[in-house]
C-alpha cells in the first residue's frame, strides 16, 4: 500500500495559530476534532475559510485536519485560512504537471499575504492604546 501523502500549512492571524493538514479526501474539514460547522458558530466563519479551495476549486478534492488555538472566531478563520491556502501551495509545487497555477489564483485573490494587523499595546498614562484621558 502506497504511502498517504499529507501537505502541512501553518498560518496566523491577530493571536490565532492554525495547523492544517491537508490530504486527499471527501472534502471533510476538521477543526480541533470536531466538524467545521459544529466549531465554529456562524456561517460566514466558514465561508471564510473554505475560500481558498474554492478560489482553486478544490473544496471535494481534499479532507482538512486543522489544529487552532489562541484569539477568537474571525481570528482563528483567518488563520486557518491562510494555513489552507500554504498548503495548496505545496500540494501545487508536488505536482508540477497541474497547469491551473495555484499560485497566481491564490495571490491575486489574497490568500497567500499574511495579514499582521493585531490589537495595538495599551500605553501608560492613556485609557486605551491611543486613547487619552479627557
């Protein structure tokens, strides 16, 4: 028996770190253990990070395992998201003789750029990060 194949994308968003593992599948998607639609609690959380595969049209090609911890929902969404998207990555650069170029489908639709934006420190004498007492 041949040995499965498995592609790893890490990704992070605000305080969220998600580790995919992507093999081929059904299309199942797993997060922490528990189905994706039973994890995360509105819609729009997984529509959010079903992009990517859609973007390539993947969304049945693949079954997705993903470990999430730290932040919330729309910050876990995005790293999973951007964990999925790294992972087709590899999946792409594997198999060369694909001709749909992942890449410049993931690029153009922004997938592939971390987004850093996180919560700005509180400073000392200020009621908020830049927030200032009246």
């Amino acid at each position: 028996m041949a040995k499965e194949i498995k592609y790893l994308g890490t990704g992070r968003r605000k305080t969220s770190i998600a580790q995919v593992v992507m093999k081929k599948g059904t299309g199942k998607i797993t997060v922490n253990g528990k189905d994706v639609r039973e994890f995360f609690p509105y819609e729009t959380n997984v529509m959010d990070l079903m992009q990517p595969l859609v973007a390539t049209s993947t969304e049945t090609t693949f079954d997705i395992e993903v470990k999430v911890l730290g932040g919330g929902f729309t910050g876990q969404t995005g790293a999973i998201r951007l964990g999925i998207a790294r992972a087709l990555l590899k999946y792409d650069a594997a198999n060369e003789k694909s001709e749909n170029g992942f890449r410049a489908i993931l690029k153009n639709a922004g997938f592939v750029t971390r987004d850093s934006r996180a919560k700005e420190r509180k400073k000392p004498g200020l009621k908020a990060a830049r927030r200032a007492p009246q």
